[in-house]
C-alpha cells in the first residue's frame, strides 16, 4: 500500500511539473503604428523622443542612429509582435527613417 502511494505522487508530481507557468515576454517600446507614420524627415531628437521615447538601442559608437525594437511572445509560443524601426539623424535632425526591418524568426 505504501509502495502505491508513492508511485501516485510520484506519477502526479510528474504530471505537475510538465505544466509550468510560461510568462509573457515583452521586450523594448511598443511601437505604435500610428505613431510610426507621424516621424517625418526634418524632426529633431527630441521630438523623436517624444513621440517614441527612449531608444531601445542608443549605439554609443553611432550617436545618428537611433533603433526601436519591439517584441511580444505570449508564454511557449513565437513572438506574435514584432516591429523594428531605426532612425537616422544628421546632426539632430532626422535624415533617413527604416520602418518594418525583420526581426529573427526565432523570436
């Protein structure tokens, strides 16, 4: 009888620990669309920074580019969100804007 028992805890224990909890993973800004379509060339850094907010990626070595990367994987499952969006200044201005760059698939 003590034999059985432990074989079903045992086997229950098992059976629980396969379901462990997966958390949601957010990583970077969120990057709203609309908010993308409002940066146009010509704007300064810091109006960039008000409409995105802080870069995700500020390259020490490159002060003129500035990245948004943004991605959201609900629990075991592949990213289901992913945006990236890098903005080139000359001096403080915007000069060129890459939108909808391709993040890895294995997100």
């Amino acid at each position: 009888m003590n034999y059985t028992r432990k074989i079903i805890i045992a086997l229950i224990s098992l059976t629980l620990g396969a379901c462990v909890f997966q958390p949601s993973v957010q990583q970077g800004n969120f990057i709203e669309q609309e908010k993308v379509e409002q940066i146009e060339i010509g704007m300064t850094k810091n109006q960039i920074r008000f409409l995105l907010g802080t870069p995700m990626i500020d390259d020490p070595f490159n002060e003129n580019r500035w990245d948004y990367v943004y991605f959201l994987k609900i629990g075991r499952n592949q990213a289901i969100s992913k945006k990236w969006v890098s903005i080139i200044f000359d001096e403080n201005t915007v000069s060129q804007i890459i939108k909808d760059q391709n993040l890895s698939p294995n997100l």
